[in-house]
C-alpha cells in the first residue's frame, strides 16, 4: 500500500513537471510567433 503511494505520487510529480514545460514552451513559441508578427507589422508601416 505504501509502496503503490509512493509510486503513485512519483508519477504525479513527473506528470505535473512535463506539463508545466509543455505550458513553458508553448508560451514562448506563442511568444516568438507575436513577436515576429509585430516586427512584420512594423516592417509594413
């Protein structure tokens, strides 16, 4: 039992981690892609 609780918190942990980097680079390629679209904007102007 304690053993499955541990190991079940272990996967959380990790679950938890990927997710927060999946949200921390969609932000900055989200970042990048308005970024640029203001350059071009700029660029036009």
């Amino acid at each position: 039992m304690y053993k499955n609780l541990k190991t079940e918190n272990f996967f959380y942990t990790v679950f938890s981690k990927i997710s927060f980097i999946t949200e921390e680079i969609m932000v900055f390629f989200y970042g990048i892609k308005s970024f640029q679209r203001e350059k071009v904007k700029k660029i036009r102007n």
